[in-house]
C-alpha cells in the first residue's frame, strides 16, 4: 500500500491563502533567478518569451505568476489564465526539488498537474529534467542552522 503524501492542514492553507500574491511571486522568481536563470539555453529562453506561467501550491492555497522578459524571471501580476500552470501540493514540490521523486511518477499519480499549453509543459519538463540543479538540502533550514550560520558572522574576528 502506497504512503498517503503529506498536506498542509487546511487551517494552515487557509492562512496562507490570506497573504498578498504578488510578493510571494517576487521572492519565488528571486529564488529561481538565482538557482536556474543562468542555466536556460537561449532557444528555450527564446520559447518562454511572452508566456504566463503560474505555480500553484494546492494545499497552500498560494499561486506564484511569472514570465520570462529581459533575460530574467519576472513576477507579474496575473488575473486571468496562465499559458500554463503547473500544480501539487507543497510537499511534493519539495519531494521534486530535492530529486526524491520523479515528475512523471507524481503526473500519472495525478499529484502534479499542467494545464494549458501542453508544450510549453513538455518544454519546463524537459529542460528542468536536462539541468543538473543541486539537490535541495532542507537541513540548512532548520533554526538551529541558521541561527549557527548567523551567528558565525556576526562573531567578532
């Protein structure tokens, strides 16, 4: 029997559901210029010119919009349909983005979902799974970490 994948309890979607979108979008495109931008062949650059993009986190009810414009991920503020919008739980974007489970695994599993244009979806796919990206190593995160990490640079040297 198959492990029922973690979610965010509804209270908590519910909550987060309440934040302002647009800054959500500024910090997530902020993370993915930083980790994948420059990794981006100009022919897919090329093809990502002028689509919406929207990343939907269903259990916290959060929607990221984006776009490509001047070699760069933008966040943009989108009312209407994305040319395509890529959907899961927060958990299995955490799963894929530390590289533990497979996108196609979580699709026909039907715990990620792409709507719209369906090859600009084969294009994210296939050039997301071409990347080397590093393993997300969630350790970093945790407060004990990061205090660690904050106050080895505010030590006096």
């Amino acid at each position: 029997m198959q492990a029922t994948p973690y979610m965010l309890p509804q209270p908590v979607g519910s909550l987060l559901s309440r934040l302002p979108a647009y800054p959500g979008s500024l910090l997530f495109v902020a993370g993915l210029n930083l980790a994948l931008a420059r990794m981006l062949a100009p022919d897919v650059t090329h093809l990502l010119l002028g689509k919406k993009l929207r990343l939907r986190v269903t259990d916290a009810q959060w929607a990221f919009d984006f776009e490509w414009i001047n070699g760069r991920f933008a966040a943009c503020q989108n009312k209407g349909t994305a040319d395509l919008t890529i959907s899961a739980s927060a958990y299995d974007f955490v799963l894929l983005a530390r590289r533990q489970e497979d996108p196609d695994t979580l699709f026909f599993s039907r715990r990620l979902s792409m709507e719209g244009d369906t090859e600009l979806g084969l294009l994210v796919k296939n050039t997301l799974d071409a990347i080397e990206l590093p393993v997300l190593n969630l350790e970093q995160f945790k407060p004990a970490q990061v205090l660690a990490r904050l106050k080895a640079r505010l030590a006096p040297r």
